[in-house]
C-alpha cells in the first residue's frame, strides 16, 4: 500500500511539473492595512468572510471581505502594515461542499 501511494505522489508531482506556468502582469493596490480595512467597512460595507494565514509567511494573512447585501467582496493579502488587493468583484456566493453519507 505504501508503495501504491509513493508512486501516486511521484506521478502526481510530475503531472504538475509538467505544466507550464503563465506569467501575467496583473495590477495589484496596496495600502497602509488599517486605511484599506476601514476604507472596506465604512465606505462599501464590507465585512470579514474568510480570514487565513498565508501558507509561506507566518506574518500574512488573507482574507475575504465580503457584502452579503451588495453581493460585493474583496480579497486581501496583508500584514500589519500594508494591504495588497488581489481580487475585487460582485455575485457573491457561498458554496459548501455536498455532505457525505455520515452528514460531514
């Protein structure tokens, strides 16, 4: 069995280095943190969603601020003192995984 799940690793790891990347040149704002998080609450309304830790800096986090009202969101990468805008939009939506047969 160990075997079996190496080897799907191995395959797996090397149909992702198989691809190839594409570089885009995409505008990304950014502000001092608390200028951009009270611009998001006072002006459009926008309250935190989804908030994580960055996978590769301890210090960064992203977050999703989110109008249900409006259906508007913006996503945020920050740390204490600056935040970056990486996406912005509208037709907000939640979608959650299908439950299993044990109701997870």
């Amino acid at each position: 069995m160990r075997v079996l799940v190496l080897a799907f690793l191995f395959c797996l790891h090397s149909v992702v280095n198989a691809q190839d990347s594409v570089k885009i040149d995409k505008p990304i704002v950014c502000f001092p943190t608390s200028t951009l998080l009270t611009t998001l609450k006072e002006k459009y309304n926008e309250q935190p969603i989804f908030v994580g830790k960055h996978g590769l800096y301890d210090d960064v986090i992203t977050a999703v601020y989110g109008n249900i009202t409006a259906g508007t969101y913006t996503m945020v990468e920050m740390d204490k003192n600056i935040a970056c805008i990486v996406s912005i939009g509208t037709d907000l939506q939640f979608r959650f995984p299908a439950k299993n047969e044990l109701g997870l």
